[in-house]
C-alpha cells in the first residue's frame, strides 16, 4: 500500500494495491512453480520480467564475506544475490494462475529449498552454458525429491550455443524432460518456458494412470 502526502509532512491517505497486484475475479485454480538452478543463471531476472505484479525479492548486496565461498567465475560483474527468495504471480488465462517461487542459487542457503518447494507442482530448472557446473546439484536434488521439472537454457549474451542433446547429454538428463531456449529478460519468453512446464505436467497426469 502506497502512503501519498499532498504538503510533504507526513502521509495523508494511503492508496490500495494496484489493480494488476489484485488476484483476478476469474481465477479459479492456482499452482505453485519454483524456478531453481545455480548461482547467477538468471531466477531472480526470470521471476521480475514475468510477474504481472510487484515481484518481491529478497536481493542483498553482496559482500567481502562471500569472497572464496561464492563462486563469480563467469559472472563478475554480479554484486546482489537472493538470500531467502524470489515471488512473483503470472495468470496462464482467466482461470489459472501460477505462483513463483525463485530459490537462493548457493547451496549455503539451501536449507531454504524445504519450504519452498512444499506444495510445488513442478519447477523450471535454469542453465548459463557457460557454467553448466552450477546447476548439477540441483538438477540431482529435484529428482531425488521426485519434482517434475523442464530445464530453461537461458540465453546470455556471448554464452556459447549448443546442442540441445549435447546439453541433455551434459546434465545426464533423461529423454522425457522438456528443454527449452529462454530469455529470463523477455517476458513472452518466460511465459512460454512456464507452458512448457504446465504441458509437461499435464502429459505427466494424463499419462499416470496407464502405469498404475
């Protein structure tokens, strides 16, 4: 809620949320998604460029007490990191709506993850291929807790460009898991990698009862 004073003294009224922070009238199902992957790969960018309202992150500056623990190779000019979490809200139509939850990327801060992912239907995992390395971990963690996931290879200026099965094959991914070029920038490109998720969730629930 925003406080607004008319001679600088003090608040004089207080207006309400904005009419795009308000959850539509029409939404009838909402799904939590967490967006994951290692340090720097883009979830905070991702989460602020597709969230229809004010994202709330939790950024600090970064500090000489992260020097010889978090790793900027790669990524120097990086000077705030997530310490808790990223929050956004996008509506897919006028029924669905997806809630987002950006994790911390190093792994000091993934006791996190717990709390985060409760309740989760899916995540999108983020790739920088130019440190493939930091998202290792987390694409084992994801399936060690059984979490469908599609893997977002986010599209930093000068980052190599390979493959997708050369990718797949790099990550140790199986066959069935969705990959997709993304720019965490672009907002039409992150919606689109978010239905990526959502179809593959869907083939997921329609296909489970042939194996039961």
């Amino acid at each position: 809620m925003d406080c607004k004073s008319s001679d600088g003294h003090g608040p004089e009224y207080c207006a309400g949320p904005r009419s795009e922070d308000v959850l539509p009238a029409s939404a009838t199902a909402a799904v939590k998604v967490v967006i994951v992957g290692g340090f720097g790969v883009g979830k905070t960018t991702l989460v602020g460029a597709v969230s229809e309202i004010r994202p709330l992150t939790t950024e600090e500056t970064m500090t000489q007490a992260g020097v010889g623990v978090d790793d900027l190779a790669g990524i120097e000019h990086k000077t705030e990191t997530t310490v808790a979490m990223d929050f956004g809200r996008i509506s897919i139509n006028e029924q669905l709506v997806l809630y987002l939850f950006g994790t911390p990327g190093q792994e000091r801060f993934w006791f996190l993850w717990n709390g985060l992912f409760e309740g989760a239907l899916g995540a999108v995992v983020l790739l920088d291929t130019r440190r493939l390395e930091v998202s290792y971990d987390v694409v084992g963690r994801l399936e060690e807790r059984g979490v469908p996931f599609v893997v977002g290879v986010n599209c930093f200026p000068e980052a190599p460009v390979y493959p997708m099965e050369e990718l797949r094959k790099a990550m140790d991914l199986h066959d069935s898991v969705p990959m997709v070029r993304c720019d965490a920038r672009d907002r039409a490109s992150c919606r689109d990698t978010l239905m990526t998720l959502m179809r593959y969730l869907y083939t997921l629930t329609t296909a489970a009862p042939e194996h039961q």
